[in-house]
C-alpha cells in the first residue's frame, strides 16, 4: 500500500470498521458502484475509485470560502454521503445525527486541485528508475497515457494532501515531446492501484508542449523539430492526419489517433505547455485550424500580454506565482501574470509543476495575489480561492463535481487552523468524499508512507 497506515499501522487512515473491496477500498453504496461500472465498461483502463465512508458531519463558527468567489463569516458547511449538503451562515439548520466541529478562529475552503503534477510519473526518491515521465522516443506520442506510468505508493501524495490540502490532481506526462500523450485525474486517496485512485466520469487530458523543450531535444538529436517553425509544422500534420482518421473508419484501432480524434470530438481536453504569448497565440489558430480548443495553457509566463485573447477564446492559464528567467523563453515572465490576467477577466489557475510546490499552493496564490496588490490590483481573498479550487476544476472538465462547496458536489473539504493566505497556516482536518482522511491533531490520522517511516533504528521508527 501507498500509505504504511493502511497495511502496517492497521486504520491509520481511520476507518477501522469499514469493509474494503479488492482494489484495497471503501466499498461504496450498491447504486453507487453500479452506475460507476455502467459508464466503464466499454474503458480499457476503467476506474475502480470508490470512497471511502464518512460521518455526516457539521463544521460550525468558521470563516468559509466557498470556492466560486464567496465568503462566509462564522459559516456552516454540512456533508453526509460523501456529499455537501448544505451551506450557510449560523442560522444554517444542523439535522440530527451529525458530528459537530467548531471551527471558530479557522477557515473552511472546497479541497485544493492541482492542475499540473506528476507525482507518481516522477516519484520519491528522485532517482532515475523512477524517471517515467517522459516518452521522449518521438516528438509526437499521444498513444502514451501518464496513469500507465504512475506509482501509487509515491510519498509526495501523502505529503500534498498533509501539507497543501490537496484532494483531487491531474497528472500530465513531461513536455519533450509536441504530443505528450494522455493525463489522468485523480483523487489523492491512498490505493493499490492507480485505477482506484482514477477521478470517477473526469474527461481525459491530453498534454501538448510548444517551444524550447521539444525543439531542443529533438533538435539536438539532428531530427525535426529544430526550430519553432518545426514545431508547428509537425503539430499541423499530425493533426491533418487525425482529422482523416476521424473522419473515416475508427473501427481500425490506431492508439495515436485514438486520442488525436477523442480531442477533435471535444472529449479529451487540451492542456498546452506554452511560455511565450506569441507561441499561444500561434496555438489558438492552429487549434481553429485543426478543429479543438485549448482548455489551458500550461506555464504560461507571458499570459498576461494576452489576457485579452485569452479571455475571448475562454482559455485558462495555469501558471506560477513567480518563477521566471530560469530559461530564455521564461524572462519576460513577471509576478503580476495572475494579477494582470485577473484585471482582464481571464481564467486563472496557480498550478505546482513541482512535488515541493503543490504542498503550498495556498501560498503561491497568495504571492500572486500580493505582488498584484503592489501594482494597485486589489483581488478579494475569495476570488484568489477559486484560483486554487473551481478555475482548476473548470479547466480539467470537473466542475460539476468539486472545486466548490456547492449542495451536491463532493464533499472535498479543508479545515486550515488559519487564513488559509498566509505562511503560518496549514490544513487541520482533510475530508475526501466525506471522509476525514487527514487530522494532524490525530496520530491515527496522519497518513505516512513506507518512504517517511525510514528505516529500522532511524529516529523514533522501532
């Protein structure tokens, strides 16, 4: 198992009475498991996530962010069934049966989603075996989908949801390649398999990347790409290639072209590693040309000379507080990207790329949010929230199911034992699906990997 607690420590993830299934997990409700089966069938690779069980719980007196721009002071946020249901001031009515926590002085926030990461692809310990994120065979790979890569005893998922109150990622292949290949979304529950950690009914991703990375490592070999203009005439042919095998006998399997005409046919959604606003742009037009749209794009140093065209196209850009100029085609990245983009009313997303990173995403918005408020752009709290829970989930296709703490949603939840915006605060509680998976006031609730333990006559590790 990913999490020791689970096979060592007997329920450290709690949930010492429930029944599991074979994939390790909670057994769900009957219903609930048959319609799950009834939309998989027909999928290779199908989901076996089921969630965990969870107390029908009420979180009473603190300050709730709701995910879609709202703020409540001394807040209710009721969930049962591993659904919210019910949110509101202090008048909001508590139904018996359900266990009550104040959360005076604390603050409530819809779980944290990271657009970009790859753990699992990229695991701890960092070491080259473990190196199983790039298929970089080819500059065009879209046959590769990154959950055949992914590891799901990887301490870093342990560590998102502990430290960054991390409930629900996408995993994206590395961007050596034009084509990329397929991501997978996830829960960040702890499974065997990565099938039972698979996000149920999310739409694929399908990641792209355009200049200096495929250009150089293909380039660098002798072979096409070389150049920026290379790679744009290998991503137009590749696509003038899918869109005759859309259009024509499908019944001939072709992995590739699969995933090319899943993308033409609006299914899989487009994630586009892409820095420079000019290359973005290029982007958007070969996108009309061939028939798909960008969902987001990924990195996205320069969005901010485009916030415009960003916004009449409804892209999202998934972007860094601050890291810029570690490459030429980062230099004119500037901390005032997400604020600028804001202003416009574009679509944001603060993203991790990074298993450091996606522990304190909260903070990285908060730079964001505080490097725009130095220019004199003014961003609610609230608003900088849903940079880190519903724009996410909006770009990944999954917004009708989390991202916010809306009635029937999944009751993806954090308690922090502060203003979420600041440095000094951290998640207390963690609630998957309804169920606590994460205390840090409780030791049976704190999931650790076999990797954390250590070794025997390491510290305190008997």
């Amino acid at each position: 198992m990913r999490y020791r607690a689970l096979t060592v420590l007997g329920g450290a993830v709690a949930l010492a009475a429930c029944s599991t299934g074979s994939s390790g997990q909670s057994v769900q409700s009957a219903s609930s498991a048959a319609a799950t089966a009834s939309k998989s069938e027909s999928a290779p690779f199908p989901s076996t996530y089921r969630r965990y069980p969870g107390a029908p719980t009420a979180l009473v007196g603190a300050t709730v962010y709701d995910g879609k721009g709202g703020m409540i002071e001394g807040g209710t946020v009721l969930f049962a069934d591993g659904k919210v249901v019910g949110i509101g001031g202090s008048d909001l009515g508590i139904p018996a049966g359900y266990t009550r926590i104040d959360g005076t002085g604390k603050f409530v926030t819809p779980g944290i989603i990271d657009i970009h990461s790859h753990l699992g692809n990229y695991p701890s310990p960092s070491v080259q075996a473990h190196s199983d994120g790039n298929e970089a065979t080819s500059p065009m790979t879209p046959q590769v989908w990154a959950e055949h890569s992914v590891w799901p005893q990887d301490p870093g998922f342990s560590r998102a949801m502990a430290n960054g109150g991390i409930t629900s990622l996408q995993i994206l292949p590395g961007s050596a390649n034009l084509m990329g290949g397929r991501s997978a979304t996830l829960k960040n529950v702890p499974s065997r398999t990565v099938q039972g950690m698979k996000f149920p009914d999310a739409p694929y991703g399908f990641k792209m990347a355009c200049g200096e990375n495929p250009k150089r490592v293909y380039g660098g070999r002798g072979r096409m790409p070389s150049t920026r203009m290379g790679n744009f005439a290998v991503n137009r042919q590749m696509w003038l290639d899918a869109k005759v095998y859309a259009d024509g006998d499908r019944k001939k399997r072709d992995l590739a072209k699969e995933t090319l005409a899943g993308v033409l046919d609006g299914d899989i959604l487009v994630h586009n590693h892409c820095y420079r606003a000019d290359e973005m742009a290029l982007v958007m037009d070969m996108a009309k040309e061939a028939g798909y749209r960008v969902s987001t794009f990924h990195h996205a140093v320069e969005a901010y000379k485009i916030g415009d065209l960003l916004k009449e196209n409804e892209v999202c850009s998934a972007i860094w507080a601050d890291w810029y100029g570690f490459k030429m085609e980062s230099y004119d990245g500037i901390p005032e990207n997400a604020a600028l983009l804001q202003k416009e009313g574009a679509c944001v997303v603060i993203h991790s790329d990074d298993d450091m990173g996606i522990q304190r995403l909260n903070q990285e918005a908060a730079k964001a949010q505080a490097a725009g408020k130095r220019m004199g752009i003014d961003i609610s709290d609230a608003t900088v929230i849903s940079w880190i829970t519903l724009n996410a989930a909006k770009a990944m296709g999954i917004d009708d199911q989390t991202g916010s703490l809306e009635d029937g949603k999944m009751a993806d939840v954090v308690l922090w034992n502060g203003d979420p915006l600041s440095v000094y605060s951290r998640p207390e509680k963690v609630w998957v699906d309804g169920a606590l998976l994460f205390d840090a006031n409780d030791p049976k609730r704190r999931p650790v990997s076999d990797f954390e333990l250590g070794q025997p006559g390491e510290g305190d590790v008997k």
